[in-house]
C-alpha cells in the first residue's frame, strides 16, 4: 500500500471511502490550499494528493500547477477529482504520468485500481532505484578505487593471453602510464617486463587451468617513457555462466617507491663497510668507563691516530683516553655524563695526540647503547679528522679581527675591546690616540697603491714596538692606526706616548714626505656609550691636528668646540645643498664692493661678493662658506648661480647707462679646471648678452701651482673673447715672478697684508711699490685691496697702482644701494675729494 495519502477538499463521503481502503491513520485530509501545502511541508512521507477540483476551483487549479512543479523534485502522485466537461479543458495541461483524472462521484473499485498501480509502479521505482545504487556502488569503487583495476570480459578459454577483452580503472592508465584503449590494442604481456613475463604466463596459465584459486606476484610495467614501474599484483578468477568462457580480475597497487626503499637499503648495507673504510676517522663502539675501552674500531683509526686498531681494542697497547689531549679529558667525560643523563646525542670538537707526536682536532659523535633494563650497554659513534677545518676557522676568525696587510688588529676587534671594557665597567682612565695618514691617498695615485701599502706596513712595523697590554694598536681605515690606552694615569702619559709615536715616524715621515695629525680622545663615562661616535671624535682631532700644524706632528686633544665646528660645517654645507637643488634661493646674494680708478678717483668697477644669510638671518662671509662648498663639490652648481646673479647686475649696470664698468666675480679652481668651463661661460655670456669686456674673472695665484698649462689655456680662451683675468691675493702664495709674464692675466691684486704694512713702513722700506713696477713692466695692471687709510691711498697714487678698493672708500653693498651710487651724470667721479 501506499505510505501516506493527503486529501484536499473532499467531501465526507468520498474522505470516508478514502480511509476506508487506504485507513485512518495513513490519511491526512486539509480543506483548503494553504494548509494542503502546510501539511505537505511538515510530512515528507505523503506520497500521494487527492483533491477535488470543484470546491474552489480556481484556488485548486493553482494548487495543482504548484503539485505538478514540485513533483518534478521529489516523487509525488497526484489524483484529480471533478466532473468530466470541468476537466476536459485542462486536461492537455496535466502531465499524465503524474496526474490521474477520477470523475465524481468516487467509485470504490476505480480508487482501489488506482492504488494497486501506484503500488506496482512504486515497486518497480525502488527496484530500479536499487539497482542504480548499485551500479553507482560499482563505478564508485572502479572508478575512485586508490589500486589499479582490471576485469576481464567473459571470452573463450583458447584466446591468447593479453588479447581478450577488458577494462581497467583510472588508476590503473595512471600506474601504466597507458589508455585502456592502448592496453586493449597490444595486451598486458605487451607492457610487462620481458623478464617478469615468463613466471606471470605461467601463473595465468594455471589459473585458467582452475589449479590456482588466485595468485599473487611482484612484476614490473614498463611505461611509454621507459620507465619501470613496480606494481604487487592479486589476480582472481570470475564466475562464468558459461563453462567455455573465462572471466577474472586483477587488482594491483604501486610499490615503486618501497622498492625503491628496498633497494637503497640493501645498497646502503653494501656500501656500509666502504663507507667505514673510506671514513675520514673511525667508527667505535667502546665501554662507558674511564678509559673509553673500544670493543669495535674501524680501519680508519690508523690514519686518524697513528696506532691500529688492535693496539686500541681492549686497551691492549694504549686507552683512546690516553690518545686524547690532557686538558680535554674532563670536558669530554662530563660532556658525555650529560649527553646520557638527558638521553641525547653526544657531540664535541677536541684534540688528540697521534702515535707520531703530533696534534689533531677532531669531532666526535656519538649515543649510548641501553639494554633491555636501561643499563648501559656500550658507547657508539664516529670520530672525524677536522683538522683542515679547524684551521680554517682559525684563520677565519684571524682575519675577522686582523688586518691582512699590517698584521694589526681591526676596527671590529677594537670595538669588541671597547664593549667589553664598558661592560667590565672599568674605572680606570682610557684613551684613544688617532694617526691620520690621509695624504697616503694621494701619494698612491702619484706612485701607485703597493707603494703606499709599503709604508703603512712600515709603520706598522715601527708603532708595533709601543705596544704592550695597556696600549693596542689597530689599523681601523686604509690609511689611519688608533692606539687604544686602556688605563693610564694621567694626561702626561698621553703626551709621552704622542712623542714616542711621533718620533718612531719620524724617518719614515720625513723622508717620504709625508704629513699627518695625531688626534687624542680621551673616554669617560660621559662619553664612551657610543663607539662610532668615539671613532668620529677622534678622527675629527687627528684631522684637526694636521689643519691646524700643517701636517707637523703634533697632537691635538678633542674638545666640544671640534664638534660645534663640525655641526656648523654640516649645517653650512645642508644649507648650501637647499640653495643649490632651489629650495633656498634668497639664501645667497652677491654684495658688490666699488673699485676706484686711481688717475680719476671714480667707480670703474665692482667686485661681487657672495654672501650666505643663515636660517638665523645671521650674514655668512665667503671665508666660511666657500671652503666647505669646495670640500663637497658644490661649488661648481654655486659658482654658477653666483655668475647669473652677476651678469644680472651687470645688465642693470647697462641700463643705467654705465657702459665701462667691469664686475669682478671670484672663480674657484674647481670651477675653472672643469671640463669645457670656458665654453660654458661664453655661451652663458651670449645667452644674457652681456659684454665679455665688462666681466673680470679673479683668481688666487695659488691656483697656478698646479696645473699651469692646463689652466693657463683656459685663460687664454677666455682672454681671446675679451675677458680680463686678475690675480687675487698677489704675493701670498705661489708668487713665481719668472712665469708670472707667461701667465695669461691682465691684472694683479695686491694682497691686503702687503697694504697693511704701509702704515707702519716708510717708503724706502715698503717693497709695495716694487710690485706695482714690475707687474706694468709684464703690461699688468694693479689693483690695492683693503685700503683703509688716506696714508695708504697717498702711497700707492705715488707709486702709479692703477686701481684701488676698501672701506676708505666704500663697504660692499647691496646690488640697490651700488646702482645708486653710480646713478646719474657724474656717476664714477664719486670720490675725487679723496684724490685732490
């Protein structure tokens, strides 16, 4: 019968028929739509619905088309019930295999018909069902079986071995390599390993034969890319309705990987005894004693210890503890009392003696052997030559902390010394004393890098003799030893040492010519937190040590005002780069001090000045700035701007009219030997059309010192276009009177020294004069800088100086302030009164 039936609107007497066959308790009746739909939801078991279509028909007619649709998701019977002309028009609309049409009233033998078929269908529904699960069970396990697969098809006994028909899983065409449609084409034997195809034949002969009832075997595939691959085989018979047929199956599993397994072990079992012969030590089993009594010794112990392994095996010659260097024997034995209380393995790097008297190191490990009581039963392990090793290391770790060349300790050693001494917080005073060798670097340009290595090794050589414990010498830059005092007793003792280093260099120095700075740190507890800064302040003394001596030895203590003078050079030199990447351009401005025609005493020029007005809006003379702007090179992008700005003045200078006044620009010799700098210039000239006549490049004479013909055509070219060229500073430097009439200059300016002493010499005594002759007799103008005094002026206008500036006459000043000064008719007759 039927599980369970939902009646929906019947009337009593057709619900009453109803229950009647199918039973009460089987039979769930709703009155309307909503709870028809309600019980269905709450009772998964109602696998049949019965409704009369003529109450609410239109409500039951949208029941039916939401039965129909849900039908088609899970089994479900429908039965109709109404008069047939009501139902003939929707009839086209019902599936017939789902619903049954029943015209009123109900007749008691129709419904029970109704019911035997729905019996009989739902049979053959579950039987249908069962036997698709077990097909799905079947392809489940074929398909997705983790072991390879095969199963024959039922062909006559006489068919070739391969040849019948078959079919195997997926993981079967993995384990091959090969399709079923490949193994059907050429057959198992085709794929089996010629030299596991005669045994298997003979097996599946016999199996066929009904002597075995399976067998099972080891064989190997060979796959399409010539690989092997080894399988563990099950083959069984099938039943057969028909007796002249055979049937079977085949189930296989990949071992490749445990033969592989297999197959190394059994190689490592052959290659154990060569291994041990060819150890670079020995292997031992030995006694948990104190003599380390062996039991087992490899071959290897010969090469390692120099006595065979006879003499060592019960101690019959000698104990292996008394082959093991005497201050290593405690350390291993309570290595080992460890390394069995905490059941590990036991591992360490000692000495040995051999029989030939020579040391090696060597590293042993090992385990203990427990008995079945926890006892121990013996000591096992190797025992390896790593004497090649150890000195590696050692050599290494030499290096780590050595300077190859010298031989001397290393910065890095050094700033381990100086760790350990913060840390053992010592008490006593401590210092370190810097010898800068910086100018090496330019002797190794002039004669090559060994000759400069040459004398950092002789030095060396000569410092290493101040050594002792109190005082380490290290080698921490290229060109730069540092002598670490670890307690002296007071600044005397400094002194002293900077003598003796002084004169142990002193040969060497003197005669290779070469200068360098002693620079003196002395470490307390304020200071000595921060090594690298104790390096810094220490080379900051040594280097001002060879500023401040010129490279004489002598030694120069740091103090705060060293770093405050590196802090203002840092600052400078940040404020210069803001300047020259455009961050800061109002930072530096040009002041322009007049220059006096000496015959008329007006303004026939100017000398541009640069200034640097700080964050601080403090004024920065050049005397600051421009040596740091040279050290770091920033010269060249800050001379540019300093051209610009005057040739800018310049072109207002024109627009007022002022057509025969020259500006003077100061040139560094960084700027003047870089490359195409004279064709830099005069492009810049065309470009803002000012007049190469009106520009005066000034130069100090030291600049010639080096480099003379170099620079002297660059002059030229300049001098060709117009341009004049006047010596600055003249007299206090190079001062080379026999090459001055080839230098390419037109005028000379006499340095501010040789104008001071005007006030103080008479005329006869005063050698000024003699310098004015001599530069007009090589066709040079010249121009007196400093002028301060009417005494002065009177002096040179006497002895014909050509040109003349200073604060007698005016103090630099602002582009404004110059424009004004020679505004209007009588513009460059402005000091006339100081002439007459």
């Amino acid at each position: 019968m039927l599980t369970q039936l939902l009646a929906v609107q019947l009337n009593e007497e057709d619900l009453s028929l109803v229950r009647k066959i199918i039973g009460r308790d089987q039979v769930f009746a709703a009155e309307n739509s909503k709870e028809a739909l309600h019980l269905l939801e709450h009772h998964a078991f109602i696998d049949m619905v019965m409704i009369d279509i003529e109450r609410s028909y239109l409500q039951s007619l949208q029941l039916l088309h939401t039965l129909v649709y849900r039908s088609q998701q899970e089994p479900l019977r429908i039965v109709v019930l109404g008069e047939q002309h009501l139902l003939q028009e929707k009839k086209r609309e019902f599936d017939l295999d789902i619903v049954t049409i029943l015209t009123k009233p109900l007749q008691e033998t129709q419904l029970r018909e109704l019911l035997e078929r729905a019996v009989l269908k739902q049979d053959a529904d579950a039987k249908q069902q069962n036997l698709q699960e077990q097909a799905h069970l079947f392809n489940t396990i074929f398909y997705q079986a983790p072991i390879g697969i095969s199963i024959s098809h039922r062909v006559d006994l006489g068919v070739e071995p391969g040849r019948e028909q078959f079919d195997v899983n997926p993981m079967y065409e993995k384990i091959t390599g090969r399709s079923m449609e490949e193994v059907r084409r050429i057959g198992w034997p085709t794929i089996t390993h010629p030299d596991d195809l005669p045994g298997e034949l003979e097996y599946f002969k016999r199996l066929k034969q009904g002597e075995l009832e399976k067998y099972s075997l080891e064989k190997r595939f060979i796959r399409p890319d010539g690989s092997i691959v080894w399988v563990e085989m099950t083959v069984a018979p099938l039943q057969a309705s028909d007796s002249r047929l055979f049937a079977h199956i085949c189930l296989m599993q990949d071992i490749t990987k445990r033969k592989e397994a297999e197959q190394l072990l059994a190689e490592s079992e052959r290659s154990k005894s060569a291994l041990l012969s060819h150890l670079p030590g020995m292997a031992y089993r030995c006694r948990y004693d104190a003599h380390w009594t062996m039991l087992y010794v490899s071959a290897g112990c010969e090469t390692l210890t120099g006595y065979t392994p006879d003499q060592l095996i019960n101690n019959r010659d000698i104990s292996y503890n008394d082959v093991i260097v005497l201050s290593y024997r405690q350390k291993i034995y309570s290595e080992w009392k460890w390394a069995i209380h905490e059941n590990k393995p036991f591992e360490l790097e000692y000495e040995i003696l051999t029989a030939q008297g020579t040391r090696k190191w060597v590293w042993e490990m090992g385990q203990a052997v427990f008995t079945d009581d926890g006892d121990i039963e013996a000591l096992e392990g190797i025992i390896l030559d790593i004497t090649d090793r150890k000195l590696m290391e050692q050599n290494l770790a030499y290096r780590d902390v050595h300077d190859l060349w010298t031989g001397l300790y290393n910065r890095r050693y050094l700033e381990q010394l100086l760790l350990q001494d913060i840390k053992a917080r010592k008490r006593s005073k401590r210092a370190l004393i810097s010898i800068d060798l910086g100018a090496l670097n330019a002797k190794s340009i002039a004669y090559g890098y060994q000759y400069s290595q040459d004398i950092m090794k002789k030095v060396a050589e000569e410092l290493g003799i101040l050594c002792n414990d109190l005082a380490v010498l290290s080698i921490t830059h290229e060109y730069r030893f540092v002598f670490y005092l670890r307690s002296y007793d007071e600044r005397q003792t400094l002194l002293l040492l900077c003598k003796k280093i002084e004169s142990t260099l002193e040969h060497i120095v003197s005669l290779e010519r070469i200068p360098y700075g002693l620079g003196v740190l002395e470490i307390d507890e304020s200071n000595q937190e921060n090594i690298d800064q104790l390096f810094r302040n220490v080379l900051i003394a040594s280097q001002r040590s060879i500023a401040l001596y010129d490279g004489e030895a002598e030694a120069c203590f740091f103090d705060e005002s060293m770093e405050t003078e590196i802090q203002r050079e840092a600052t400078l030199s940040a404020l210069l780069s803001r300047i020259v990447s455009g961050k800061s351009p109002d930072c530096l401005f040009l002041q322009y001090q007049p220059i006096i025609d000496m015959r008329t005493g007006g303004v026939c020029g100017f000398e541009a000045l640069a200034r640097l007005k700080s964050s601080d809006m403090q004024v920065i003379p050049p005397l600051h700035f421009i040596p740091i702007a040279e050290k770091t090179k920033l010269i060249i992008p800050l001379g540019d701007i300093i051209i610009r700005q005057a040739f800018r003045f310049l072109k207002q200078l024109e627009e007022q009219q002022v057509m025969d006044c020259t500006v003077s620009i100061n040139i560094s010799a960084i700027q003047l030997i870089k490359e195409g700098f004279a064709e830099y210039l005069i492009r810049l000239m065309h470009s803002m059309d000012v007049n190469p006549a009106c520009v005066c490049l000034e130069l100090t004479e030291s600049i010639f010192a080096s480099n003379f013909q170099e620079i002297n055509k660059v002059l030229k070219t300049l001098q060709h276009k117009g341009v004049k060229i006047s010596v600055d500073d003249f007299g206090s430097g190079y001062s080379s009177l026999s090459r001055e009439r080839e230098l390419c200059v037109d005028e000379l300016k006499i340095d501010k020294p040789f104008i001071d002493k005007l006030m103080v010499l008479s005329d006869d005594q005063a050698i000024t004069g003699d310098i004015i002759s001599m530069a007009h007799k090589m066709g040079q103008s010249v121009v007196a800088e400093g002028i301060e005094h009417q005494r002065q002026l009177d002096y040179l206008r006497r002895n014909n100086c050509d040109k003349a500036q200073g604060f007698l006459f005016s103090k630099p000043l602002d582009a404004s302030e110059a424009l004004a000064l020679v505004a209007g008719k009588n513009a460059l007759r402005f000091y006339e009164n100081l002439f007459k």
